[in-house]
C-alpha cells in the first residue's frame, strides 16, 4: 500500500486485472475494485492504494493536468530524483470520500467481452 497522499489535480485509477485496494478520503474509506473497477480522486482527497488479491494486479493511471508523474516515473528508472505534485495528508485529513468517483465496474469474460456485473 503507498502512503497516504494527495495532489492538486486529479488521479483517476481503471483496473485491467487483478485487484486494487483503495483508502480514500479522511474518512479512510477502503473499497477493493477488481477489473474493471474505475476510481477518480480529486484534489486534495487523500488516498493511498496497493494491490487487493493474492495475485498481481495492473492498471491504467491518468493524471489530469499532467503533476509531473511521468517526469517522476523516468526519474526512477535513470536513477534520478524528480520532484511531482505529491504531498502529505494535511492534519485535517483532506477532503471526504464524496469528492472521488468510484465505480466497481464490470467483469469481463476470458474472450474480453462483457461478463457478470459487481
């Protein structure tokens, strides 16, 4: 599970396979999403994530507008320490849980068509 943390612009998480677990909101509100599920926290919502299952897990992430994520992921595979819009948690705890979206998705069949709804 990363740190808690937030931003200010918005992360939003749609899960290819496996499962994600999410803590969100000062709430600390966890929700397990498998493929599928879809999660957008906005600025200032404090989240943290890591993978839900026994398995592993991927997923596609956006940032919107760019916080320098990508410049930071490069970063990390040249050795090199690039500073991206990530911050602690204020005292406070951030915004609640109501300012993300967070869709459970739905299942796809082994041929990638659509499967049972969770």
């Amino acid at each position: 599970m990363t740190s808690p943390h937030v931003h200010r612009h918005t992360e939003a998480f749609y899960v290819l396979e496996g499962e994600l677990t999410f803590q969100v909101g000062a709430e600390d509100e966890a929700v397990t999403l498998g493929a599928g599920g879809f999660v957008a926290v906005s600025p200032g919502v404090a989240h943290s994530y890591g993978t839900g299952g026994d398995g592993p897990a991927r997923w596609l992430v956006v940032h919107a507008p760019d916080g320098g994520f990508a410049a930071f992921m490069r970063g990390l595979a040249e050795g090199v320490q690039i500073d991206w819009d990530i911050a602690p948690v204020l005292p406070d705890g951030g915004l609640s849980a109501d300012h993300a979206i967070v869709s459970i998705g739905r299942e796809l069949d082994s041929r990638g068509g659509p499967g049972k709804t969770r």
